[in-house]
C-alpha cells in the first residue's frame, strides 16, 4: 500500500531521462526562433551570408508602404474580431454559468469550442464554401468584413475559455447580495459581476486578438484583393528573393504574440 501511495504521487521530473527530453524539446521549438532573430540583425542584403550587426532592416521594414498596408488590414481585423468574440464569448460564459442547467447545455458548450478540435484547414474551406454561396446565390459580398466575421467566430472559444474560467471561481454570494437589496439583473451584472469578470475578459481579448493577429490559413482562403495581411504578406515575400527585411518583420510579429500572450498569462495568474 505504502509503495503503491509512492508510486502515485511521484514526480514525473523525476522519471530518468526527463531534463533531457525537455531541454531537446525546448532547443527544437526556441532554436529556429532564436536564429531568425538574429539574422534579422544582419547588415548584409543575403539572408544566409552574415556581414555583421545592424538594425538598418528595421528601418527599411518599418518604411515599407506594403507593410504599412498589410498592417492596417492586420489591425483592422483583429481588434474587429477580438470585440465581437469577446461580447459573445461573455454573453455565452454568463448564459452557460449563471443559470441552472438547462437541455442542450452540454452540447452547447461543444459547438462554442469546436472551432479548437476541428482542423483549421476544414473550418477555412467551410468558410470559403459559405461565403461563396452568399455571393453567388444572394450577391452578398463584404469586403474585409468576410475575415472579421470567418476571424470572429474562430476566436471565440479562445476569448469564452478564461472568461467562463473567471466565472466559475466567483462566488454567488455577492450576486444573490445585491438581488436581496432589490437590485435588477442588469444593476446586478454591472456593479458587481462585470468589475469581477474583467480580468478574465481581459485575459480572453489578449488570446482572441493574438489567435486573430497570428492567423494565416483561413485569411489566405478568404481574403480578397488589397486584403493583404502581416501573416499572408510574409508568405508572399518568402516566395521571392529574400533579404533580411523579413526576418526583421517575423522578429516584430514574434514580439509582438510574446507581448499578448504574456499579458494573457500574467492576467490569469493575477486573478488566482
């Protein structure tokens, strides 16, 4: 009985071979990363061929009308998108958390996060399929508006997963408080659940805009001319010859998911 307790609560860091596992792990994934950094800082105009430490290709990104085009559909869409999935991914958190259970709950809460399971390159072919079929059958064609709507519904279980997390650590005392001093629903849900509940929309809108800044495979399929954006701009440079002004703007999209996906991370650690 004593050695099966043992066994149970080991820890898996101690199993033989599990530092160097995770360090090979850690040196596949970050090395790359690491090593397009580095040439982003290269003076020469030859990717492969190191001539010495600059910043000049910042600068020469940073001046690049294409760019700047690419990053103002970017930006467009993803704070677009964050605030339309944020505000359903809310309203699904508080209706699937703040009611008593209910038929269809359960399947529910498998629709919202199926978009994680299903593979990206279906969800993008369906969404192409759809708006095809709007276009040709109702003449319905909205421009930039088909990636914010494709981008919002994909992000939704990114921002509805630390949202509905949030709510299941608040308690209901200070709700069912406020109902017995006569307060209204809405009185309820603005002056004490909102204020408790911005952490986690904060922690989800981070997600959601990173998931929507990052992504590449259902803009690729959906974006129409002049729709260019960051992800699909540096997929069009690669298939020219290229210079370190890409490794440059990968190195900017990198700080830039670092930057949301840490203030994620330490949102959610600020509210446990």
């Amino acid at each position: 009985m004593a050695a099966s307790t043992t066994l149970k609560h080991r820890d898996v860091r101690d199993q033989p071979g599990f530092g160097t596992m995770a360090c090979i792990c850690l040196i596949v994934l970050y090395a790359p990363i690491l090593i397009l950094m580095i040439w982003s800082l290269n003076s020469g105009s030859i990717v492969t061929h190191w001539e010495g430490v600059s910043l000049a290709w910042y600068g020469v990104a940073l001046q690049n009308e294409e760019f700047h085009s690419a990053a103002r559909n970017t930006l467009i869409i993803s704070v677009s998108a964050t605030f339309f999935s944020t505000v359903m991914a809310t309203m699904a958190a508080i209706g699937m958390t703040r009611v008593k259970p209910w038929r269809g709950l359960g399947t529910s809460f498998m629709v919202i996060n199926l978009p994680l399971m299903v593979p990206e390159i279906i969800t993008a072919v369906a969404t192409l399929s759809f708006f095809a079929l709007l276009a040709g059958q109702l003449n319905l064609n909205f421009g930039i508006g088909n990636i914010i709507i494709a981008h919002t519904v994909f992000c939704i279980p990114f921002a509805y997963m630390p949202i509905r997390a949030r709510l299941e650590d608040m308690d209901l005392t200070l709700e069912n408080a406020a109902a017995d001093l006569y307060a209204t629903p809405w009185q309820a849900f603005r002056r004490v659940t909102f204020p408790l509940l911005v952490p986690g929309i904060l922690s989800g809108m981070a997600l959601a805009f990173i998931v929507s800044f990052d992504d590449f495979t259902i803009t690729q399929l959906i974006a129409g001319p002049g729709q260019t954006t960051l992800p699909l701009y540096i997929w069009n440079q690669i298939r020219r010859p290229m210079t370190p002004e890409i490794n440059a703007i990968s190195t900017l999209l990198l700080l830039v998911s670092i930057l949301f996906v840490s203030v994620s991370f330490l949102i959610a650690r600020r509210r446990k």
